[in-house]
C-alpha cells in the first residue's frame, strides 16, 4: 500500500511538471515570422505596386529628353522635330502612367493574366512581343520592364485580361505565353525610336 502511495504520489508531481511546463511555453514570446506577402506566390503580387520598381526599368523624363535631343531620325529615317521630340517624351509618360494604373486595377479586381495589343504598326516589338501574348502578374511583380512602353513611340499596351482567370482559357483565345520555361523574351531598347503616323 505505501509502494502505492509513493507511485501515486510520483504521478502527480510528473503530471503538475508537466502541466508546469506546457504553461510556460504558452507564454513564451513567439518570434516574429517573416510576412508572406511579396516572398511567394500570389500574395507576392496582391499588394504591392510596380511603380516602386519601374524607375530601374525605364527611363527617367529627364533622361528620355536629353536623349531626344541628341536624335534627328528614327529607325526609319523620319526626321523628328523638336515638337515631335517633346510629344513623344509626353507620350511615353502617359502611356507608362496608363500601364501602371492598368495593373495597379487589375491587382484591385484580382487580376493574374494580362496581355498584349498594339494601337498600330510597331515593326520594333511585333517581333519580340506578339500580338496577344499574355504575363502573369507574378511575372510582372519578377520583370517590371515587361512593362510597356518598351521603346519610344511604342505603340504596344497591356490590357487585363477579363476571362475566367484560367489559364487554359488563354490558349483557347489564342494567347500564348510571352515568357516560356523562365526565360525573359529579348525586348526592344529604350532607346529605338518610332515616330507617330
């Protein structure tokens, strides 16, 4: 009987140990794990916006003009004019702001595809960026300069994409994907210039 006691007694004082401790590490400060939004997958893309990063893809306006200025033709020998220089220096800025508020609603619906159209002829990106090639917006949170513009006088946009948000439906419509096994497309320099028709 007293072996008894003495076991009983011993179970309770293990169990009162270890209550003791689970405790003690309820209480125990947790360390602070690392935010899993920007680190993978989709959340990397849900809040974060492109303008942050574009400015180390692109040109600045003051960069753009005082590249302009040094210019008489572009890729197709079409003299330019100083007021020619000056609209397309306007234009690149307000065509970028446009893509930039493009993806920045695009992030506000949920948007993960987007695709390429042209407004014209554009014999500098139709080669490197066909007509309804689509992104990812993970690709676009990796590559901003998949931002168009991708020259001067670029007429290439990005447009969302307003499917079902699937990417087989994409290859139904004809899209393809303009980035294939990680590879980055070569795209166009800056520095091409296209006057307006």
């Amino acid at each position: 009987m007293l072996i008894a006691l003495i076991g009983l007694a011993l179970l309770l004082i293990f169990i009162l140990v270890a209550i003791r401790v689970g405790v003690n590490k309820e209480r125990e400060p947790e360390k602070a794990e690392q935010p899993v939004i920007h680190h993978s997958g989709i959340y990397s893309i849900v809040r974060k916006s492109p303008r942050e990063n574009i400015g180390a893809h692109k040109p600045s306006m003051d960069e753009l003009r005082k590249y302009l200025a040094s210019q008489n033709v572009d890729i197709q020998g079409k003299a330019i004019s100083a007021p020619e220089k000056e609209r397309m220096a306007e234009r690149w800025q307000t065509d970028l702001e446009k893509s930039l508020t493009i993806i920045e609603e695009g992030d506000k619906k949920g948007t993960q595809f987007y695709y390429y159209d042209y407004a014209g002829n554009d014999p500098v990106c139709q080669d490197s960026v066909p007509k309804g090639s689509f992104v990812t917006r993970e690709q676009i949170f990796h590559y901003p300069n998949l931002i168009p513009p991708f020259h001067v006088g670029c007429r290439c946009s990005i447009k969302i994409y307003q499917g079902d948000e699937n990417l087989r439906d994409t290859r139904v419509f004809g899209f393809k994907p303009l980035i294939s096994e990680n590879k980055l497309p070569h795209l166009p320099e800056w520095k091409k210039i296209l006057v307006s028709a």
